[in-house]
C-alpha cells in the first residue's frame, strides 16, 4: 500500500519500500525488526525536539519500550535532548515509513509530534510538506496497520482569537478558524482534513487524539533559539540582574506587558499525553493550556522572583514584520478535555516557573 506518493511528497520521502529513498540496503532499518513476542514499540515523532523528548523521558520513567525516535538530529545541540535516554533506535524521517513497515506487527502507539513549528518560517512549501503531507501518511499508515496516534496541533490555528478558542472539531467550528501564519495554518489544514473523514464516516486508526498545545515553556527547548520560550529567554537577564525585555503593547485595549497567553508547563503536556495513552477509548481533538490566561508581565515576575530578584523589565517596539500578526489573548478553553475524563490540575504559572529555573535553567545540567 502506497501512502505517500499520492501525497505529493518530494522524491526522497516517497515509498514504503525504500528502493527511491537509498540505494541498497537502508541504514535507517535494516535489521531493526523486533523479534515475534518482542514488548510493544513507542514511535516519538519529533522525539528529539522540546515536547517529544520530554515525554520520551517519562515513558521511559514509566518501564515502557522499546522506545524509538523519528527526527533530524543536525548539526546543533538537539542530540543532548535524548542524550540520557535508552533509545532502541533513531530514524530519519525520510526512512519512517520504510522502519513502520519493518515493524508493523510491534508498534503500539505513535506519537506524532514532529513538525516545523517556528512561527516565522516562511517556506510554505516546506512547511506544508511536512507538516501536512507527512501528517495524512503517517495517519494513513495508523489506520491500515489497527495503530494509535496522538498527534500535535497548535493553539496557532485560532489565528488572532476573534473566532475564540473553542477546540470545535466541526467542520463549521474548523472553517471560522483563520491561522495568521503558515505553521498554524498547515496545524489547521490537517484538523480540518480530520474533520472531513469524521464527517464521511472514513476509516480510522482504532485511538486517535489531537492536541492544540498553547504556550509551553519547560527543559529541553535550548535548541529552538528565537523560538524558545520567553522564560528561557528571559533567565539570562534576570539571572545577571539586568532588564529584561518585553514587547511594547501597541493595541489600546492591552497596556504594555498586558498581552496574555496561556502558558502551560511542558510537565502538564506530558501528563495529558500519558492519559491518552493510558485512555484507548478516548478519540478527539482538544485544547492543551493551563486554561487560564496570564500576562507576559506575570511570566517575567514569576521569573525574577524565582531567581530571589525584584522584576526589572523594559520595552521595546514589537518589530513591524509580526506586529501585525500579534496575537494579544491567548486562553485555552479546556471543557472537552476534562468532559473526556481527565482530572488532573494543572501547574500553576509560578510553581511552573520556579520549577523550571530551580531544577533546570540553574543547574549545572539543563537537560531533562
């Protein structure tokens, strides 16, 4: 069964056979088979990246594997998210399909959580490549081999918030969405193709969850440079005791350091990812926030007191080229999730705060 040709994937993610992807022998799963009998087999996309190395760490706290992470290593320091972990394998995801086919019979879960997901990139092509393309195939992939999937959406398919921020999986409810950028939109794409088979009653995988993750901050982020998250980018200054620097607000309904975003602590995301897993019988598409707004203001105080420091805060104007694409509110409403089941509270943004400076940003070793 062919799923990505019909994707329109460029030549070197095609087939499941492998024959277009190397020549000979491919290095990525040649001899990776788990033996009949084996224990299940968890397959992290992205499980180098912030959040997928994060829950890498906890199921591999929880005794579960063999663990197996999909993603691109480059030439930064990424590779120290996963450098504690026992991993059985690591694959590129240009030979994914070709390591799932292998090990098809074995593989329990699939936890989708790659993707480009900085918000000023700018190659919609790449983007939709993969974040969409790859998307539907590895979904396709789940649904004919009887395989869960959990996978990331984002909080940036709600554009600027007019339409609100209600995890509708509708087709009415997806189509008053309007992303502000190409990542949220290619998110949103997806949901909304989601939405579409629910509707025409298409075959599903037997467990599949999608996630709208708000604003996470927490260890295992360092590599996302400008795109880490402002606590991290903060620490610094506040560690030294210089100002930080926070947007200027330039909406008059907003005073500056107003702005509100919900920011969740990657601790909770893992949390909620456990709870599906250990939840078959749950299928949708749900908000992942703290549910509750707080101002980037809150954020930076939390952080200055975290480090025994009075806040000191400056600002400056929010650069012309996003200034328009700013999004001012941000607040998760999280009913369908607890409707669902789940019951847990989440971190409160200080004690999130505190523990992200005191066990991580201040220690000798960052890396969860």
């Amino acid at each position: 069964m062919h799923y990505a040709g019909a994707m329109g994937f460029t030549q070197s993610v095609q087939p499941l056979g492998g024959s277009a992807l190397v020549a000979g022998p491919n290095p990525a799963y040649n001899g990776g088979q788990l033996k009949q009998g084996s224990t299940p087999m968890y397959v992290v996309t992205g499980g180098a990246g912030f959040i997928g190395s994060n829950l890498l760490a906890a199921l591999e706290e929880r005794g579960v594997g063999p663990l197996v992470v999909c993603d691109r290593l480059r030439s930064n320091e990424k590779w120290r998210n996963i450098g504690k972990r026992e991993i059985s394998d690591v694959v590129h995801p240009d030979h994914i399909f070709d390591f799932l086919e292998a090990n098809r019979q074995r593989i329990k879960m699939v936890f989708h959580m790659g993707a480009i997901s900085a918000t000023t990139e700018s190659n919609a092509d790449l983007i939709v490549t993969n974040n969409f393309n790859l998307s539907l195939a590895l979904f396709a992939w789940c649904t004919h081999n009887n395989v869960r999937i959990i996978y990331a959406s984002s909080a940036a398919t709600y554009g600027d918030g007019s339409h609100g921020f209600d995890d509708d999986v509708s087709i009415e409810g997806l189509a008053r969405l309007q992303p502000l950028n190409a990542y949220g939109w290619s998110k949103h794409l997806f949901d909304r193709r989601l939405a579409r088979k629910l509707v025409d009653a298409k075959p599903l995988p037997p467990q599949w969850v999608g996630l709208k993750f708000f604003n996470v901050y927490g260890p295992n982020e360092y590599h996302k440079g400008s795109q880490q998250s402002v606590v991290a980018q903060i620490y610094p200054h506040a560690d030294s005791g210089a100002a930080a620097h926070l947007f200027r607000s330039h909406n008059p309904n907003y005073p500056d350091g107003g702005q509100k975003r919900d920011f969740i602590w990657v601790g909770d995301v893992v949390d909620v990812l456990l709870w599906c897993l250990d939840n078959p019988q749950v299928n949708g598409l749900f908000n992942l926030g703290s549910g509750t707004a707080r101002t980037f203001y809150d954020l930076a105080a939390a952080i200055y007191h975290a480090v025994g420091r009075e806040p000191h805060v400056k600002y400056i104007d929010t650069p012309t080229s996003i200034r328009e694409k700013y999004q001012y509110f941000t607040e998760a409403n999280m009913a369908r999730l607890r409707a669902a089941g789940y019951g847990k509270p989440f971190t409160a943004l200080e004690a999130g705060v505190t523990a992200y400076v005191s066990r991580f940003l201040a220690g000798n070793d960052p890396y969860r």
